[in-house]
C-alpha cells in the first residue's frame, strides 16, 4: 500500500481541521493505518523467532498457513483475530508484555518506515489542535499502549484477551474490528455527550473500517483500498456538508 493520503482527501482534512472550532475526537486504526507492519503477526514472529530460534520460525509459517487458508475461505477477521490469540493460552502475561516493549524498541529503533508519516503527521496535528487521540485496533495492549504513549493517545479501544492468574486464557472478550470497531467508537463517543460525531475524524485503511468510519463526520482513508476509497468518494459530499 502507499503511505498517503489521496490527495483530495489530503486537502479536505486539510481545510476540515483548520476550520474545527468545537471539541472533537480523533479515532484511529492502527495496522497499515498509523505502522506500515500487521502489527499482531510482526510481533507473533519476533517473539517466536526470538524464543524459539528455527523452531519458532517453523511455529510461525504454520500458524500464518492456516490463518492464510481460512481467510481464503472467507472466515470473518474477528474469528481469525480469536483463533490468533489462542495461540497465547498459557503465557504469561508478564512475559508477553516484556517482549512486546522489546518489539517495539527494535521497531521504533531500527527499522526505517515503521509508522506511515501521513497519518502521524495528521494525528500530531490534531493533537496540537487540542484533540484526544484513539486508537482503535485488532490488536492488543501490549503492542498498542507503547504505541499510544509515543503518539499521545489516551486511549486505547482493542481486543483484549481474557487472562487468569496472569497468564492469558486463550479466549478474547469482543474482537475490536470490523462491527466490534462500531460498537467500541459509539460507546467512548456516549461517553463524551458534548462531543459531536459529525466534528469527529477516523482513519482507516481497509473495508472492514468502514463501521468505524461511517459514524463520524470526517473519514478518511489511508492507503490504496478501492472499496473503501469508493464508499468514502460516495460519502463526501454529505460530510462535506456537516463540518
């Protein structure tokens, strides 16, 4: 995918942030929105890889094989996002939280291209303005709050696998994509009644975006999806007239 916005879309949150007077909250995904990497399959490697060495990498490709086959089969991402942490059952958490901010360091550190530079400078300038950043993603804390505390988001709307004496369950609450996005957007916005969704920005990548997208008055689409751009296109000049 590219790293930028379309360009009418650019200049339209652009002129729409320039003009926004009232308070407003910015949503956004994450994965290939905000990071160029899956961030809960780059991670899923490094962790593997790392503890595991060849074995681990042999762990990985099996892991990424099914999950490849079961989404061409056309299995929803919210039951290949419960069969990914499965794959956590038994670990602890504070192992897992450990080598998550290890990920993130290397990440952040080493590797060249990490976030997508048009959607970081789009939230840094909301931020300036006086927004609250959210993050809203699939994946889970201990790849996202590292995340948030560089960005400065304050929250964090995601999957959250369920734990027990420390160690996860293997199970996960509501996966937080596709109509889980929804649902998590429409319960923080009830939180805040003086907040006014059609002031609201997102930020999203992909079709299953689009609960997210479609509850506030300026989406905006990263990257290069054709229905998800499409829908957006369709949408304008409706959130054009509600700014």
């Amino acid at each position: 995918m590219t790293d930028h916005l379309p360009g009418y879309m650019a200049e339209y949150v652009s002129a729409s942030l320039s003009a926004a007077v009232r308070p407003y909250i910015v949503f956004s995904d994450v994965d290939e929105t905000l990071i160029t990497v899956k961030s809960m399959f780059d991670f899923l490697h490094y962790q593997l890889v790392r503890r595991h060495g060849a074995a681990g990498e042999e762990e990985y490709e099996r892991i990424a094989a099914v999950i490849g086959r079961r989404a061409a089969a056309g299995a929803p991402r919210s039951e290949i996002n419960r069969f990914y942490y499965s794959h956590y059952a038994g670990e602890s958490v504070e192992t897992i939280t450990r080598l998550a901010d290890d990920w993130f360091t290397e990440r952040t550190s080493s590797t060249r291209g990490f976030y997508i530079d048009s959607t970081r400078r789009a939230l840094r300038g909301h931020r300036a303005a006086g927004a609250p950043l959210v993050l809203v993603s699939g994946s889970f804390p201990p790849l996202l709050e590292p995340l948030a505390r560089e960005i400065g988001a304050e929250t964090v709307l995601c999957t959250r696998p369920l734990t027990e004496d420390g160690r996860y369950t293997g199970e996960v609450g509501t996966p937080v994509i596709g109509e889980g996005k929804r649902a998590a957007v429409l319960a923080h916005l009830a939180a805040r009644p003086a907040v006014d969704p059609r002031d609201c920005f997102a930020y999203g990548d992909h079709l299953s975006d689009l609960p997210m997208l479609e509850l506030v008055g300026h989406p905006v689409a990263v990257g290069e999806d054709p229905e998800l751009r499409a829908h957006l296109a369709a949408r304008r000049p409706e959130t054009t007239a509600t700014r």
